[in-house]
C-alpha cells in the first residue's frame, strides 16, 4: 500500500515546486490619456504617464548624487509637460537616437521594471494581436550565476527578460 502512494507524494510535491516558479500578475486596468510605450518584439508596454511620473519623481528625489538628480529632475518636468497621447520607446538606444529619445529611455528604464511587476501598465501581445489581462514572471538563473526575470505572456510565450544581476 505504501507503494502506491509514493507517486502521488512525488507529483503533488512536483506540482507544488513548479506552481512555485511562475508567478501570476493581474494587470490593472490603467486607462490614460498619456502613454510611454516600450516597443519590443513580441509586445508593447503600455505605460501610464501620471504613473511613471509619480513613481520616477519619488527615485529622483533619492538620488544621491546631485548632478543625476538634476539632470533626471529636467528631464521629468519637460516630459511632464509635454502633450503626447503615445511616446513611443524603443527597446533598446543606439548611436542613431536623439537627446530626447535618450532621455526619455532613460526615464522610463527607472521605474519600468517596477511598474511591470505591479502590474500598472497595459500589455499588448503582437502575436495574437489583443491585449491580455494577466501576464506570468519567474526567476531564472543560468549555470555562470547570471539572475534574471524572464515574463510571459498566459499562453507560455516569453516576451521580456529583466537582467537582475551578472554571475562569474
């Protein structure tokens, strides 16, 4: 009798280890009038422009070093005044971008991260063409000590890596 019930011991406690690795996060439902939006090749994040604003104003004012702040400060209050319904970002900067463009990634990359996984954004998959409600988020280590956080969408599909820290 033993016997037969080691398997089920075994594939709950799989079950339960694997249920462990993803993390679901609902999206909220952030409508705006404004949004930055980070281009990537299997989705768009469509992120509010008073939360980025809001979250990015608090990082700023935490800044230790005087010139960043600064720096950072302008940058925030001219795209707080700026007129945009979309601001397109792009994935990654070149030598090909503007000032502004550069300025505006920059932004954007302080307080991305966070809002993604709050769930404050909208996420438009490219594939099925339709934005969807949740999205999944799991750890990953690779065999050189590189951590990252990998997100997908709810049908398995990764669509963004989060580099977290660098191994050996």
């Amino acid at each position: 009798m033993k016997r037969n019930v080691i398997p089920y011991i075994i594939c709950f406690s799989l079950i339960g280890l694997s249920s462990c690795i993803y993390k679901a996060i609902p999206l909220k439902i952030v409508e705006s009038t404004s949004y930055f939006v980070l281009q990537l090749e299997k989705a768009e994040l469509y992120y509010p422009k008073e939360k980025v604003l809001e979250t990015s104003l608090g990082l700023i004012k935490n800044e230790m070093i005087q010139s960043r702040r600064d720096e950072m400060f302008a940058i925030y209050q001219r795209l707080k005044q700026a007129d945009f319904k979309i601001l397109y970002i792009p994935e990654r900067i070149s030598r090909t971008n503007t000032k502004e463009e550069v300025e505006n990634y920059l932004l954007l990359c302080e307080v991305q991260y966070t809002l993604l996984k709050q769930g404050d954004l909208k996420v438009y998959n490219k594939l099925s063409k339709k934005f969807v409600n949740k999205i999944f988020c799991k750890i990953q280590k690779n065999k050189l000590g590189e951590k990252g956080e990998v997100f997908s969408f709810p049908d398995g599909i990764e669509f963004y890596y989060h580099l977290i820290s660098v191994g050996e």
